[in-house]
C-alpha cells in the first residue's frame, strides 16, 4: 500500500503499540516522506490526542457509526490549518 503512495507522503501511524506501518516498513518502499506515529521511543512522536478530537466530532456532527476515509481526511486538513495559526502569548 505505502508504495501506490505519493512520492513525498505525509503519514501518521498513531495506532498504539503497534503503528499501522512502521518506519523501518516504511524505509523500505519510499526515499522521501514525512512519518510521525504515537510511540515514545521514536524521535517524531505526535501524541494522538492531537488528532482523534477532529475525527470524534465529525462523526459526532454527522451521527456516523463508523469513521470514513473523508473524515480522516477532513481532519488531516483541520490539523494542517491549525498547525498554521499563530501561537498566542
């Protein structure tokens, strides 16, 4: 799957203890990419909770069962703009 990615590709495997791909998976099909996962002991931890507040509210605001590829996508954009805003005092 990681191979059909773009070619610079922006992953979070946030799945804990075990990401959904690993870097070293990762390593082996891509040169360039931007991964970040849920575990300590890696250098590029991002702690989930960053993330999963935007998929709950979606599906909460749309009274889903189940949490769709656009939600996730939807939050990634939510993510992306947010960590764009200036940081106040």
């Amino acid at each position: 799957m990681a191979q059909k990615l773009c070619d610079y590709p922006l992953i979070f495997a946030l799945a804990n203890p075990v990401p959904e791909i690993s870097l070293e998976d990762l390593k082996q099909v891509k040169t360039k990419f931007i991964y970040g996962t849920g575990r300590s002991d890696y250098q590029n931890q991002i702690n989930n909770v960053l993330a999963f507040p935007y998929i709950f509210r979606a599906s909460i605001d749309t009274n889903s069962s189940t949490i769709s590829d656009n939600m996730k996508l939807a939050a990634a954009f939510a993510l992306s703009k947010l960590a764009k805003e200036e940081v106040p005092e």
